[in-house]
C-alpha cells in the first residue's frame, strides 16, 4: 500500500448510524511483524472515528473494521486472510447497532452500541 486514503473532516463523513465505505483494494505489499496496513482512517488513533485496516500477521492478517465509542473495539474482522497482488471489493460500516463488513462478497457483523 503505498498511501492510505486521507479522509477530510466534512458533516457526511463523520461516524453516525448509517455510516459505510467502500473500495476496491490490492497491496503490493503488507508490513511486516506486528504492524498494520491503513486502508482509510478518519482522524488519529487516539481520537479517529473509525479505521478500515489490515490487521498485522500476529492477529491472523485479515480486514480489520473499528469505530470509536469512546473506544475502538469491538471489531469486526473478515474471515479471510489477506494476500499481496489479489484485488479485493471491501465494504464496511456502522448502522447503530452493529459494525459489519463484506469482503468479495462475504459478510460478517458484529454488535457495536454507543
């Protein structure tokens, strides 16, 4: 990945009920040891909204999608791992209740209140 989307502040894209993104993504290469790949981050990650990310080898290099409630987890994760040179359709967002995810196709939730 060679930069990860920068997303500006602007009223419809802050983290509300309702709140999706979206794209297609292929990484050249992935960081080594415990280090994650940004795909897009809404602020920093002491006070961000939300993160759309690849989550390094150590917690089984799948998409990882957060948003922040006053913390960032629970997370939900894709079930499969990511690998270099493959394009992958990523969807993930938040409806108030859940945070979910759909990777080519798939999709996974989880409840997410706040």
């Amino acid at each position: 990945l060679a930069r990860p989307a920068r997303i500006p502040d602007a009223p419809e894209l802050r983290l509300a009920p309702g709140f999706r993104i979206e794209g297609r993504v292929r990484f050249d290469s992935l960081p080594k040891g415990n280090a994650w790949a940004t795909v897009a981050m809404k602020g920093d990650y002491s006070h961000g909204e939300y993160i759309l990310r690849v989550n390094p080898a150590s917690e089984g290099r799948t998409f990882g999608f957060f948003v922040n409630l006053g913390g960032w987890e629970p997370r939900v994760e894709s079930a499969q791992r990511v690998e270099t040179g493959v394009w992958y359709q990523v969807a993930a967002g938040w409806d108030g209740s859940n945070v979910w995810m759909t990777v080519d196709g798939q999709t996974r939730s989880r409840p997410r209140t706040g």
